[in-house]
C-alpha cells in the first residue's frame, strides 16, 4: 500500500443547481487536477453546502482555489491510502488504527478495477503522522 500525507482543501458552496459547479469550474480555469471531491449540504446552515478536495498544489492552483472561497483545512489532517483493492481493506486499516487509539474524523473510500483509494481524516497532525506509520506497516 502507498500511504502520504495530503491537504484538505473546502470552500462553503451555495445550495442551489451550479453552486458546486462554480467552485469546480474556478480550480479547472487554473488546471486543478483534483483526485478527490466531497460534496454535502450543510445541516446546520440551511442554504448552504461543504465541498472538500483535494490536491490542489503550486502558487496558481492556491491562488486561484483561494480565490474560489477554498482554503486549505486546519481541522482534517488527512492520510491518502492507495493500494489493491481486496476484501476486508477497510476493517484490517480501522482496526489497525483503533487498536492504536486512534479516533477517526472521518473516512471516505473507493475501488475501481483492481485498486482502491481511501482517505482517512484525523483530528491532529500529530495523530496523522501515527496513522501513516501505522498503515505503512501494513
């Protein structure tokens, strides 16, 4: 498995037909490949959604996702996880993580063909970083 280290990027995003489009469109303009993008309507802001990527890197893609409203997440420290999809990845990388003490802000994950792609968001960077070495080890 290949495990580092990534930012996460949000922005706010209208809840209205192109609110998320317009953010997207901002990041292409300047040539954001992104490899991740998470969208939700925020619960507790009636109007309104989250959207989270990632990566965004060099001076234009930051200027211009700044631009669009984003800005790089001091809360999510998130861990990107990419390997051979097999069944039970996911409980053999939760338990290797619980069975450190390590709580999850969050997991969101994908496979597609042969491979899968997952990123792990912790509360500090601290338990980041315990998080990558304990995942390389597996």
């Amino acid at each position: 498995m290949k495990t580092q280290r990534v930012d996460t990027w949000v922005a706010s995003v209208e809840d209205k037909p192109g609110g998320l489009a317009s953010k997207l469109e901002a990041l292409a303009a300047a040539g954001v490949n992104l490899e991740f993008i998470i969208a939700r309507r925020a619960p507790d802001k009636p109007g309104t959604g989250v959207v989270f990527v990632t990566p965004i890197k060099g001076t234009k893609q930051t200027k211009a996702a700044e631009a669009a409203g984003f800005h790089k997440s001091n809360s999510l420290h998130t861990i990107r996880i990419e390997g051979t999809d097999k069944p039970g990845t996911g409980a053999k990388l939760t338990k290797a993580l619980a069975d450190a003490g390590l709580n999850l802000h969050g997991l969101s994950a994908a496979a597609i063909g042969k491979k899968f792609i997952c990123h792990i968001a912790l509360d500090t960077e601290e338990d980041a970083a315990r998080a990558a070495r304990i995942l390389r080890k597996l």
